[in-house]
C-alpha cells in the first residue's frame, strides 16, 4: 500500500484546509485509515481515524468539532477538513493506512497555522 497526502499549507488562525491521502496498491486490504500529526519536539499523535468497512470515525479531543474525517472509496482517497485552525493544529500531518495491523505510512504534509 502506497500513502500520498496533498493539501497542506499555511493559513491564519481561524482559516480552513483540507488534506488528501490518496491510497493505491492493495486497497482492498485496508482495515481502517486516518490521520496523524507530529508537532516539532512532540510525539506523533492520532488525529482521527475511519474504518473501511463502516465508516466508524474516531477523533482526537483538541480536534473534535472542527476537524472532519471522510473518504471516497471509488477514489481511493481519504480527506481531512479542518476549520477553525489553532496555532496549536501546526504540525507535519501523515496519513496511515492499517492493514492487518500492519501499518503503511505517507510522507507528510506540512501544516503552519499562524496567529
């Protein structure tokens, strides 16, 4: 399984973007994916997470509210809004792929969120 974000950038405090993860490779093995994000100096940390089969999504507290995990499984993607951006959302996001419990990782995409 391959993993490719795209989307992220920098905005205002206040501001919107919304991730994209394209997957590609064996796809139809993928139990559940999500979205991760490592802040500098910080432990990467679980930002939200949706399963394959019913779409059972899961969200970290400091994001519940704001931030909106989905996917279309025609395209193989996944995407994540994110609205009302804190300075504190600033971090590297990476997108993760759960295959049997082994896990797939993209390369990150950079999110700056100023004040």
């Amino acid at each position: 399984v391959q993993l490719v974000e795209s989307g992220g950038g920098s905005v205002q405090a206040g501001g919107s973007l919304r991730l994209s993860c394209v997957a590609s490779g064996s796809t139809f093995s993928i139990i559940a994916m999500g979205w991760y994000r490592q802040a500098p100096k910080k432990q990467r940390e679980l930002v939200a997470v949706i399963t394959s089969g019913d779409g059972i999504v899961n969200y970290a507290d400091s994001v519940k509210g704001r931030f909106t995990i989905s996917r279309d499984n025609a395209k193989n993607t996944m995407y994540l809004q994110m609205n009302s951006l804190k300075p504190e959302d600033t971090a590297v996001y990476y997108c993760y792929a759960d295959v049997h419990k082994i896990g797939y990782w993209g390369q990150g995409t950079q999110v700056t969120v100023s004040s």
